[in-house]
C-alpha cells in the first residue's frame, strides 16, 4: 500500500524546503535505495575532534552524486518530474535539492581549504594529527555536523516514504543519541 503523503521539512537558513510528498512505487523503490547509502555512511555519524579523517568524511559527502545519479538513472525520468504543485516535492527534485543546495556549498568551500592544508604536511606526521592541528578543523567539523542533522532528517524522510524501519536509530544509539529498544515479552 504507497503512502499518501509524507511531511517534508528540510534545511536551514536560505536552504530550505517545506512541502508533502505524494511518492509512487517507483520514487519508494529510490527512496530505499538512497536510504540505504544514506545510513551506512559516516556523513550520518557526528565526528568528535578526536575520530575520524576530514577527508574521509568529505569523500563520503561527495560520492553521494555519483550515487544519487545512478538511483535517478535506474529508475528514470518518472522520478525526476518537477513539482506538481507548489510545495508538492517529488523524489528526483529532492534529491537533487540536497545535493546541490546542502552537500555541494559544504564540499566546494573546504575541499580546496582541505586539500591544500594537507599539501603542508609533513613526512612522519600522521594524518590525523596533521587534520587536528589544523586551525580550521573544529570549523570543518561543526558545518559538517549541521550537514550531518540534515542528511539525517532526510534519511527519515526517505524511511517514510519507502516504509522501512528507521535504521538511522541504530547510528543514535550507539553515539548515545538515543536509548535502545526495551526488549518485548510475548
């Protein structure tokens, strides 16, 4: 059974989208396929200043287009008509909005900073250390953790539109965002 509608709000400051979304089987099939890169990717996962590379996070971020091209590619134009009614979203349109209105402003700003920084580096240094002793760092990290909030609600929103459990509360969980389940009797 498709759902009717699903609420979307997404975004923040001049980037932002409000609507429903009225999807067909086609855009739920996409959707479960997006999602599914979605979280299992570490641009869900909040990065402390200690773990993790920029770089591997910004390599992440950035192999969602590759990703989402081949997902509108498989299921064709049908998943990328425009809106029909202001406020109206469908899948492609969201698709390419997150891209290119929250992913792509992220990577074109600090891959360059990034990737000359690291030109600096010095042989034997390792580079973790090399990233954390950068002055942009904690920067870096905060825009990539409110680009983070945002691809998560957008997880959620593809969870509802493919009805699939919400498999982003397995990364909420383990960071501490989230209590586990209570196990159930029967």
């Amino acid at each position: 059974m498709p759902v009717k509608e699903v609420g979307v709000q997404l975004g923040w400051g001049p980037a932002r989208l409000s609507g429903t979304w009225v999807p067909d089987q086609a855009e739920r099939d996409a959707a479960w396929e997006l999602y599914v890169e979605l979280v299992t990717r570490i641009a869900v996962v909040p990065l402390s200043p200690q773990e993790g590379i920029l770089r591997e996070a910004l390599g992440s971020l950035h192999s969602l287009f590759g990703t989402t091209r081949e997902v509108l590619r498989k299921y064709g134009p049908g998943v990328a008509r425009p809106p029909e009614n202001n406020g109206q979203y469908r899948f492609g349109y969201l698709a390419v909005w997150i891209l290119n209105a929250a992913v792509r402003p992220v990577l074109a700003r600090w891959h360059p900073e990034l990737q000359q920084w690291e030109s600096r580096r010095a042989p034997g240094t390792s580079v973790a250390a090399h990233e954390r002793s950068w002055e942009h760092a904690a920067q870096l990290r905060t825009e990539l953790n409110a680009l983070r909030e945002l691809l998560v609600e957008y997880a959620r929103v593809l969870s509802v539109v493919c009805e699939a459990p919400a498999l982003i509360d397995a990364t909420d969980e383990i960071i501490g965002l989230r209590q586990p389940a209570e196990p159930t009797e029967e």
